[in-house]
C-alpha cells in the first residue's frame, strides 16, 4: 500500500461478516494468530503490518472488534491499524455491525456535533493502534457487488455529499486526546482503488487530491 521509513505492508482478513459471525470468538483468535505470524516475519525484516478496517472484513468489521483482535494479537508497534478516514467512518453508523452502531439509524448528517463525537470516539479507540493513514472522503453509504460484502463508499475529496472536514478530521488521528500530535505516521497516503480509470486518468482528480494532502500536512504535520 505505501513504502515509507521501513516497509508498510497492507492486511485484512479475507473473509466476509457472514462467515466470522458463524464462530466469533474462535475465527477471531484464528486471524489472529495469523496476524501475529505475519507480524514476526515483516519484524524480521523491519517492517510492520496495518490492517485496514473495513466494514467487508469478518473480524474488523467494527471499531470494536479491530481493537479487539488488535488486542489479541498484542505486537504494538508491529502489528497495528491502517485508519482510512472514509472507511473508518462508517463504523459510526454500524453496518454490518448493528451492535456497534454510535449514531442512531435515522440519524441527521446536518448534526456535526454528534458525528464529530462519534468519529472521535472511533478515532480514541483506534489512534493508540494506529502506524498508517489514508486521506479520503465519504458520503455516508455503503456499496457491495457480486459476493463482496457491502463496503464504505469512497467519493471524490470535493464531492459535495461527502461527510467528512478532511483536514479537521483527519486530526483525529494524526492528533492525541489533547491535541498533540502522535507523530506515528511518517507520511500520509490516498486511496484511489474504488474510482474508475477515468477518474484516475484526469488531472484535476490528483490537483484535488493533492490540495487536500497539503491541507492535512500543513494542519497536522510534522519534521524530524
């Protein structure tokens, strides 16, 4: 996903909510195990593992259940969460996760308030596992074809339905409960992965993209 200062290598879970929820605790403890292992060969080669939480994948489907596993496998440092800031949103709403809803089913997006307290408190449960981070932009829904499971929906960064003050939250997790920046992350990334060529071929797409990067540096960045 991103070379940096050291290697970042990107997991998941490869399998869907269904499948976890048959046998929770035990397919949990198989994942990790498996993260942990995986942790010890990018440790042996100075690198470290973030897992992208996202709503699709059985085990980190919830804020939750990635502190959860990311507990379980206990390699802080190593094995650790990639907070993509769309993806990451949508457990605010608990898809696929009913019981780790925060906001309410009908709730009103014109209330910010309530999102920004919701977001923080995904953002204080998982900032402390935190190694990665990806600038996005997210309207609020969830999208899935063929046997994928329903997943956060990235939208462009300017797109006006989108849900999220990028460069305010994105402090998030770049930030501390106090305010003070975590200085974990050495560089920030985008993920461009859900749009169609077109998109990616078009070069307002990366002036856009690029303008909100610089936004997020320049509110949240750091030097050595």
């Amino acid at each position: 996903e991103a070379i940096a200062l050291g290697l970042v290598a990107h997991g998941g879970t490869a399998t869907g909510v269904e499948v976890w929820d048959k046998d929770p605790e035990n397919n949990t403890r198989l994942i990790a195990e498996t993260f942990r292992e995986a942790g010890r060969i990018a440790q042996d080669h100075g690198e470290f593992i973030v897992a992208e939480g996202e709503i699709c994948w059985g085990g980190m489907h919830s804020w939750r259940e990635n502190v959860k596993l990311l507990e379980l496998v206990n390699m802080p440092g190593v094995v650790g969460y990639q907070a993509d800031m769309a993806h990451s949103m949508l457990f605010v709403l608990g898809a696929n996760a009913e019981k780790d809803r925060i906001l309410p089913r009908d709730f009103d997006w014109s209330d910010k308030a309530a999102l920004d307290a919701a977001y923080h408190k995904v953002g204080d449960a998982l900032r402390p596992w935190t190694l990665d981070f990806h600038v996005a932009q997210n309207d609020g829904t969830t999208f899935g074809s063929g046997d994928h499971e329903k997943t956060g929906r990235h939208c462009q960064i300017d797109d006006p339905n989108g849900r999220l003050d990028v460069p305010r939250h994105a402090g998030y997790w770049l930030r501390d409960d106090k305010g003070e920046l975590t200085k974990k992350m050495h560089h920030i990334c985008w993920d461009g992965c859900m749009f169609p060529n077109a998109v990616m071929e078009t070069q307002e797409t990366w002036n856009k993209i690029l303008g909100a990067m610089v936004k997020v540096r320049d509110a949240h960045g750091w030097r050595e």
